[in-house]
C-alpha cells in the first residue's frame, strides 16, 4: 500500500480519479521489492537502498520505473546496480537486458543486444520468436513493438540470403552439370 500523501504519480490522486478520495492506494501488480526501492529513495532513506541488485529484481525496477516514470529518481543507483551484470549483455537467458536498456537510456548497449537478437533470433513451428536458448520472446519483459520488429528483421534477413542462394543454385539446376554418359538421352 501507498499512502496517498506520497504523490508517486501526480495524475493518480488527480480529483476526479478513483484514488483521489482513498486514504491507501494498492499496487497489487507491482513488485513489493521494486516499490520498497523506490519508496527508500522517495523518503530519502538512502541506507536503506540496495548497494546490490539480482538481475530479476533489475527488470522488476525497470518494470516500475517505466510504469510510473521513476527513471530519473534511481539514476544514480544504476551504475552500481547495472555493473555486475554488464557482462551478461549478450548472454543466453539475459536477453531482458534489452528492456533494461530501453528503459535506463543504455543506447549502446540496446544497439549491440537488438543487432544480436536480430541476428540470432529463431521462430518456432507456430512462428513465436524465440532466442537460442529456446526462450519465447513474447514471454519476457522487452520494449514495446520490439519482437515484432526484430521477426521483420530477421524475415528481410532470411529473404536477402534466399537471394542469394538462388543466384547460386538456379545456374546449376538450368544446366546439366551431370556427366552424360554413353547411351543417355539428353
């Protein structure tokens, strides 16, 4: 629960919103561990706040600060916190770094993972995208439109090199590259 004099998010306690005549808001589909996050740095309890976070409760953060506009309230707690995972970037199973990146403003590393993804990125008999370790992409937390996107890379990519096999193969197929024998019918 939030207590409404807090004033997380302006337009939530607006007078002619629901919440404008609560005495607690609930945030039931948010993250207790992200929103208490927040809440430290929001109340300037800074010892309080993490020096350390996993990677789950990252995209967590991502997810809340995203939704409620709070990027420039952990700003300077990314660094810290983004750091020991910079190194999974590329990994197989972190491709929700991508999300990270769009949310926190990492445009280097938003441009090296979606070139990655772009490149690496596999669909399934029911055409799902999925990354190399076989994870549904429409399953983990990324930036809006961007599996889309990424499916219409990978299907220019995939006609571009049909292209290009053709200009190979279809010489070959036109002409008998087959020994004649003696006897044969041409």
């Amino acid at each position: 629960m939030l207590m409404k004099n807090l004033h997380l998010r302006k337009s939530m306690f607006a007078s002619n919103s629901t919440e404008a005549n609560e005495e607690e808001v609930a945030f039931p589909e948010d993250s207790v561990k992200a929103l208490n996050i927040v809440l430290r740095l929001a109340h300037l309890r800074y010892v309080q706040v993490p020096k350390i976070l996993k990677f789950s409760t990252l995209i967590e953060l991502a997810i809340l600060c995203d939704k409620y506009d709070l990027v420039s309230l952990v700003r300077p707690y990314l660094h810290d916190w983004c750091a020991p995972h910079s190194e999974q970037l590329c990994a197989v199973g972190y491709e929700e770094w991508l999300y990270l990146a769009w949310v926190f403003g990492y445009a280097t590393g938003f441009k090296k993972l979606a070139n990655m993804l772009a490149m690496q990125i596999r669909t399934n008999a029911e055409g799902h995208c999925l990354t190399t370790g076989g994870r549904g992409l429409d399953k983990l937390q990324m930036p809006p439109g961007i599996v889309d996107h990424l499916l219409s890379i990978r299907a220019s990519i995939v006609e571009r090199l049909h292209g290009v096999c053709c200009c190979y193969v279809n010489p070959i197929l036109a002409e008998s590259y087959v020994k004649p024998h003696p006897g044969d019918v041409k």
